[in-house]
C-alpha cells in the first residue's frame, strides 16, 4: 500500500495557486479588493459551474481545462476570506506583498484546517471522484448564497468563512488527484 505524504502534496498544489495568484497580482495588483463577499461568492459559482459542465460534456470550446478553475476556485476562495476580514475598497488598497501576506495566512488556516479534518475523517477524500469535490463546492456555494441573504445570521450553520475554507480545501484535494498519480 501506497504512503501518501497529504501535508507535502497540499503545499505543491497550494504553490501552484499561490504562483498565479502572485503573477496575477504583477499584472492587476489587487484590484480585486473591489469586490464584494456576494460578487466573490457568484466568481466562485462561475468557476464550479464551469467544472460541472466540462466534466458532464466533456467539450470545451475554450482553451482552458478543469485544473485552473479548482485553481481559481482556491484563489477566490482565499480572497473571500480576506474581504470578509478587511471589508470591500472602492480601488486597490493594498500592495502586492501585502495581498501576498494576507493571502499567506489564510492559506495557512485553511492548511491547518485541512490537518485537523483529514485526521478526523481518516484521508476519506483520497477514495473520492473529483466530479464529488466540484459537487461538494457547488453546495458550499449555495449555503454561502443563502446565508448572504439571510445577512450573515445563522441558526446552527458555520458562517461564511467557513464555507470559502472547506471550498479551498476540496479544490485542492481536486487539484492533488488532477495533478498527480490519483487522477
């Protein structure tokens, strides 16, 4: 049986991300902090969708495949968080290296997340589809949605950071099948 090393495979496909989002930033700055919690939410939706539709088909008639959106989806994932934490601006207000620092930490919570998770649930997303983890962010999306329009108040439910961390993590998960020997 195979040793699998979670904590190393979640840090190359979390580089990967990190490495667009920073050459994102070199080309636009950040000029995402525009952007409010909900637009972020609705991003998020447009990249899943996109997934189910190119696994459900499987024809795309743009040039781009399944892999960058759960890349995209962890990098939006990661800007929600940090709007949700400093709030939307009316222009880019922070630099490149601080965006990279917030964007640092977050992924460290969501990294730290993922450990607790994955020891609790004994690796069970190693024996899942990768179809199961765009399904599972979809979900995530619409208790977001609903819990935006409720104003954030909940009954029982985590809040909506929680939901943009455990849609980071699947898109990793995702993104560690895709690029390795599970795919």
């Amino acid at each position: 049986m195979e040793k699998h090393d979670t904590n190393s495979e979640y840090s190359s496909a979390l580089g990967l991300c990190r490495q667009i989002f920073a050459a994102k930033l070199e080309d636009y700055g950040a000029s995402w902090r525009i952007m409010r919690p909900q637009a972020i939410t609705d991003q998020l939706f447009i990249k899943a969708k996109r997934i189910r539709t190119l696994q459900t088909t499987g024809n795309a008639k743009v040039d781009e495949g399944i892999l960058p959106e759960f890349m995209g989806i962890v990098n939006y994932g990661i800007v929600g968080v940090i709007q949700l934490r400093h709030g939307y601006a009316d222009s880019k207000d922070m630099t490149p290296a601080q965006a990279l620092e917030f964007y640092d930490s977050v992924a460290a919570e969501a990294r730290d997340l993922m450990l607790a998770k994955n020891h609790d649930y004994g690796e069970a997303w190693r024996s899942m589809r990768v179809l199961s983890f765009d399904d599972l962010i979809l979900t995530k999306i619409e208790r977001t949605k609903e819990i935006e329009d409720h104003k954030g108040v909940t009954k029982v439910s985590e809040g909506i950071d929680a939901n943009y961390f455990d849609m980071v993590n699947y898109a990793i998960f995702a993104i560690i099948k895709l690029s390795g020997d599970e795919a």
